[in-house]
C-alpha cells in the first residue's frame, strides 16, 4: 500500500509501534510470566555452564565479542546486523548469516523491530561487538505462536553481530549513490532507448523522476484535488510490492498527507493523462517504519495480527523503491 503510515495509524486503527507486550495478559500476570521465563533462563544458563547478564528490562545478555572503543549509538539509530535466532535450548528458526546475506538495516529504539526485546537489547551494544539476548516471552511473541518453530511463550535466544551503525544523512547518501548507479545500468537517461526525457532529479523533494509518455500540457493537479492513478510499486531489483492498474484504479486526495510523501511529490510534477517513472529514496517512501520482524520468513503472521501492515513482507527497512504511474483524467 502507498499510505503515509502516520495517517494509516488513523484511518484503520493499528500502527507500526504497537508491540506484543502485554498483548494477552494483564500487568500481574505478565509479571508472573516474566519471573518463571527468568527462573527458566537461569536455569538454562546455568545447566550449561554459561553467564549472561540480567537487564532491567528482563533481558539476559551475554557479551561473546567485546569492542570498548568501537563506535556507539550515540553516532547514530541505524544498525547494520548478522543474526541467528531460535528458541532457547532449541533449533534455529531464522538467521542472516555473513558471507551468505548482506547485513539487515534497522533502526533501533523506534518500536519497529520486532520482537520488542531485541530492540532493547541492541541499544547496549557497539560496532564490532557479538552479544547473545536470552529473551523473555513478554518481551518476545507472548502467547503467539509462529508455524511450527516457535511455540507460545517461548524463551528466545538470538545472537546479534552489529557490524556499522549509520545516521540518516549516512543512509541517504548511500541510497542516493545506489539510485544514480541504478540510471546508469539501466540507461534511463537515453531518450531513444526510453523515451521521453532524461532523469530529472527533484532536489527539493529529493526524488527522481522520468517522464515516459506525455500528457495534457499545464494540466496539472492542485491541492486539495482528488486525483486517479494506476501505479505499479517495486524495488530496484524489479520485486513487485503492490499494484493498481486498470480499471483498479487509486483514488486520494492530493497533497492531504494521505500517501507517502515522495510519491505525492511525484505526483505533482506530473501533467494529467501523464506516465512517469518516480525513484524515492527511504526517507520519502517507508524508511524503517515498516518494521523488521524476526522471523522474517513469517512475515504474514505479523499482517494478521495487524502488527506490520501487507506491503511490508515484501518492502524491507530503509528501501529504495520506485513507482510507474499513470497520473489519469479526472471526469
């Protein structure tokens, strides 16, 4: 979907942030929860002969790679990870593994990664370090549970190798210098190959924008306008995330907040009857508000619970995307 998720949080009643805290249970028994995962935890830890650290929060940790002056949260939210995850004293239910995946981006501290008790726990650690999170059910799914891997109250343990933390202008730049890489092996700029017009990069709205096919000349759209479009939403890689062709037509009211901002910018450079190729950087598409959900294989659990919203299994944090639309003559 092409909401801004600020006005979807209005519109359908869930938003990005909720998380799985408390989610069945009622503040005593989510604290009798929390002190038998704990007693359980220790338990484990001390079955096995291991140490961790007991968090304020209710999260153990321990420390397997240390790195005193390695560069802190302080610099910047947006963290770059290798992770392996499965229930406590059980297999593996999801990992991202260096050397086999490039790292996951993720902004920590905002309510979007899931489950809840990593994000605490990511907060303590530095670049180069390697900790592993023993997490409690109530900080972790609750009473959900995940296929067959994951059972309801489950104990997690996920170990997590934070391998750069960046600021947003750090990702922008990044994303910028992909975007321009992108028009190049795609030849957008030849206006033989793909007519009509060169790449125009909006630097005010910092979008891209190639006009394909012309439409009615200073027929343009004004605030305030219900405007029509077809569009078709994908990742620079060609993966599609949503679609509205045809007669499926989208409706919104323009320059109201109700769509992503990039794609409202986009809009208004366009002339009715108009197609156009519009590039958003994160910031002006989904940036980390989609949410990270680990496992990330089951992703669709997540849009039933209404914790993540549809277009989020397939959009990931911080991802450049690029929408086709068709700007269509009002009636």
């Amino acid at each position: 979907m092409i909401f801004n998720l600020n006005r979807i949080c209005i519109l359908i009643g869930f938003c990005i942030s909720l998380t799985l805290v408390g989610c069945s249970d009622d503040d005593a028994g989510s604290s009798d929860l929390l002190y038998a995962d704990q007693e359980k935890i220790e338990a484990y830890l001390a079955e096995n002969n291991l140490t961790a650290t007991k968090d304020d929060s209710g999260i153990y940790y321990t420390i397997v790679t240390e790195n005193p002056t390695g560069d802190t949260q302080a610099n910047g939210k947006i963290l770059s990870i290798f992770y392996s995850a499965k229930v406590m004293g059980g297999s593996g239910y999801d990992a991202r593994v260096k050397n086999t995946h490039d790292s996951l981006l993720l902004k920590q501290g905002v309510n979007a990664v899931y489950p809840v008790g990593l994000d605490l726990g990511l907060a303590k650690m530095k670049v180069g370090e390697t900790f592993i999170f023993y997490i409690p059910s109530t900080l972790g799914y609750g009473d959900y549970s995940f296929s067959s891997l994951i059972p309801s109250h489950a104990i997690l343990e996920i170990e997590v190798e934070l391998v750069a933390i960046q600021n947003e202008s750090d990702v922008l730049a990044v994303e910028l210098d992909a975007i321009n890489a992108y028009i190049v092996s795609e030849d957008l700029n030849n206006t033989t190959a793909h007519p009509l017009d060169p790449v125009e990069y909006a630097s005010s709205d910092q979008i891209y924008y190639k006009r394909q096919q012309a439409g009615t000349a200073n027929a343009t759209v004004k605030n305030n306008e219900l405007v029509s479009i077809n569009y078709v939403g994908s990742g620079l890689d060609g993966t599609e995330f949503d679609r509205r062709t045809g007669a499926n037509i989208f409706e919104y009211t323009f320059g109201s907040g109700e769509v992503i901002t990039g794609l409202d910018a986009g809009v208004g450079m366009m002339e009715k009857g108009e197609s156009a190729l519009i590039i958003l950087p994160s910031h002006k598409a989904y940036g980390e508000s989609v949410g990270l959900v680990i496992p990330q294989a089951d992703k669709q659990e997540f849009v039933a619970l209404e914790i993540i919203p549809q277009y989020a299994t397939k959009v990931k944090p911080y991802q450049i995307v690029t929408f086709e639309v068709n700007l269509l003559n009002n009636p």
